[in-house]
C-alpha cells in the first residue's frame, strides 16, 4: 500500500472479487463527497487472518501519516466496528460504502439493508469486475457473511446491462460476474443468474464473460448449458465445494455432497472438456480427522482441480462452527499445505499438457501478461496492445503460468 497525497483519495481493497469491483464505487463516493487525503480501507472477514491484515494496515496508516483521514468499510468493519473506531478510523457500514454521505463531515446514521446496485471496477484492468450481488441467505456454520453483508440482495438486469455498457465502452472486452453468492442471482427479484447470462450476452461487444464462485447445487439446466454451449461464456468454472468428505460438508451446512460435486464436474467435462475447474476448499474444519480430510485432499484428483482457492479454517466469532470441537490452527495450516501442494502438482501437469496448443488471449495493460480463455495464466514473448485479444501458442510452462508466442494478427474488436 502506497500512502496517499494530499489531493487524492486512495482505496484498498482486501478479499474478493466482489470487494474489488466495490472498491471502485467507494472511490467514486469519497471523491463525489470531496474527500482529500483520505485511505479507505475496503475489508474483508472471510478468516481471522484477513481481519488482522486489515487492522495491521489500519494501524500503519494512522502512525505513517497522522494528518490523513483512515476509513475503514467492508465486511471486519461490519462486525468489528467498535474495534475500528477505537483505533481511529471511521468506520463505514457495508451497506453505505457507495454513498458519498458516508465520506462527508457529518455524523453517520445506521441504516438497513439497501438494494443493491451493480459494482463494476476501474479501467486498470483489461478485465471488468462486475458484482451483481451481495449478501446471502444460507447458513452456513462456518460462515460470517450473512451477518456482514445481510441476505441475498440481488441488483436488476437493467442497472446490470448499463455497468457492462460502461466496461465496454472504455474497451474492457472480457467481464467477470461476481456476487457474494453469485449462484443466487435472481432469487429475490423472480430472475436467474442464466437469465441476466443471457441479456449480456445481447450487449454488442461483449467477447468474453467469466462467472466466479458458483454453489454446485445451484447450476440448474439452463445455466449448465450456457457454461458448456456458449463460446463467449469461457470454459473455466470455480466452485464453491469447501470440503470433500460428506460428514465435513453435512456439519458445515453445505447442499451437496461429495458424490454430486464428482458427478457435476464429470457432466461438466463430458459436455466441454477445455474447461478449467477452480473450487474453495477449507482445510481443518471443526471435528476434521485424518479420514475426513483424506477424502477432501482426495477431491483434487476426483474433481480435476487447477485452480484451488484454499485456506485453513479459523474460527468466527458468533458462527456455529466455532463452538464445535476445533482441530487446531496447526494442523489446519499443515492440511491447507498439503491441499495447496496437491492442487500446485495438478495444475503444473494441466498446464504442460498445453504446450503446444493454441489459445486465444485477453492481454491486460502491461502488453506482456494475460489469460487464455480457459484462465490459464500467459506471459508473452514480445508486448502485444493491451486490452486485445490476441492468438498465441503456448510454447512452456514458467512455474505457474505458460509462456505465450502471438502467431497472427489481433482478433478484431
């Protein structure tokens, strides 16, 4: 994090998609309030871990540049806000981070619940973060969300297709939809996810949609075909699986098992066998024993994960699951390390097994780095324009990603 100066504000963002996309409108706010010379802290609880970061970086602030304002938002604030306040900082709930009264001098109000409007994040990327939801309705035991963000609230297609226009119009040719519980879209308002798919899918323009963390049990017909029929849609799927043993997922109030989470991915790979599977995966949950996570470590394999977003549980503060029988932090940390080892092995094999093949490739501003369509990460030999599509072969693999040569001109926009 680089200080801020003096006539501008800066926001740093912690945590998820979601909270990248939102960052972008918390920028706007403060500057629309006239804020100057202000750091606004965008956090995230999903572990004891990033709560700590964020008040480690809230007390650097504070000491390294005592005449700038600290504002803290996003979900540790929502649950730690008197621990915030007491730093120095003012504290920001989730729900009003958008507004710009949130930034003014004035006293802030408690508020409920608003509806949502759509996030979409800067220009700094060829790619467009694009949330579309927030909150959620289920109960997970491990899980703070609900009483950080509230339940499902889901934005209109309307307001949704008018952001994307947005990411289109300065040249963003690829757009992540992302959302606490992005599989929920829809569930207040009458819709579904694979309807707002298919209204961005009318935008002229739009080459390329990715959709983050999606519940396996959520992915009715309609949206299954849209993953593996439509070509702008990209093959690369990230589920929210967090456990691969049916007494882990049954005491964390999950809505699948570990049969159907197999069973899905094999559907899945039938029907479009290019697509890239991502999955979350909590290592070290209440009441885990060695069986149990044998069968989680086993998952990578079953499911063909490459791309693993995974952590050791901690407990929070008012869930469920931190009143069940705890494994421990260490041996949390020593199973997401063998999860993580498992999903590097796999991924390195995904990725040589690309060598030599095509792709077409997204290249972010750095006219160097990008990702081919089914997320694989690429670097190229020689600078491409920025923020176009180019057709490349990959030629080795460089650790995590593969090394990318152009072989024909840019696809055209």
């Amino acid at each position: 994090m680089s200080a801020a100066a003096p006539d501008r504000v800066e926001v740093v963002n912690f945590g998820c998609r979601l909270n990248i996309a939102e960052g972008e409108a918390v920028r706007s706010a403060a500057m629309q309030a006239g804020a100057r010379d202000t750091i606004i802290f965008n956090s995230c609880a999903v572990t004891d871990e990033a709560v700590r970061q964020a008040r480690q970086a809230v007390r650097r602030s504070l000491r390294e540049r005592p005449d700038a304002t600290v504002v803290v938002t996003g979900c540790a604030a929502e649950l730690e806000a008197e621990r915030f306040a007491a730093l120095g900082a003012r504290v920001v709930q989730n729900d009003a981070k958008g507004f710009a009264a949130s930034y003014s001098d004035g006293p802030l109000a408690k508020t409920g619940p608003r509806p949502y409007t759509p996030a979409l994040s800067g220009a700094d990327h060829a790619r467009a973060f694009l949330g579309v939801q927030t909150g959620c309705s289920h109960s997970c035991t491990f899980c703070a969300t609900v009483m950080a963000r509230g339940t499902a609230r889901s934005a209109s297609i309307e307001a949704i297709l008018e952001a994307a226009s947005t990411a289109l119009t300065r040249g963003q040719r690829e757009i992540i939809l992302t959302g606490v519980d992005l599989a929920s879209y829809g569930d207040d308002s009458g819709t579904t996810l694979a309807a707002l798919v298919e209204a961005l899918l009318a935008l002229p323009g739009l080459d390329r949609l990715r959709l983050s963390s999606l519940d396996p049990d959520r992915i009715d017909d309609a949206l299954f075909a849209l993953l593996t029929q439509e070509a702008r849609v990209m093959p690369h799927v990230h589920l929210s699986l967090q456990a691969g043993d049916d007494m882990v997922l049954k005491r964390m109030k999950r809505r699948h098992s570990r049969t159907e989470a197999v069973a899905l991915v094999q559907r899945l790979k039938a029907a479009r066998p290019q697509i890239a599977i991502g999955a979350d995966l909590i290592a070290g949950f209440p009441t885990e024993d060695d069986c149990m996570f044998a069968n989680s470590l086993a998952l990578i394999d079953d499911c063909d994960i490459v791309f693993g977003h995974i952590f050791p549980y901690s407990p929070r503060a008012g869930t469920p699951a931190a009143r069940m029988p705890q494994v421990g932090r260490a041996i949390a940390r020593q199973r997401a390390a063998e999860l993580r080892d498992a999903n590097a092995r796999r991924r390195h094999s995904w990725l040589d097994a690309q060598t030599g093949t095509t792709a077409n490739m997204l290249v972010e501003r750095d006219g160097l780095t990008g990702h081919a369509e089914n997320f694989a990460p690429l670097a190229l030999t020689a600078p491409a324009a920025p923020g176009t599509v180019v057709a490349v072969q990959l030629t080795k693999r460089d650790g995590d990603r593969m090394i990318a040569a152009k072989i024909q001109k840019d696809i055209a926009a």
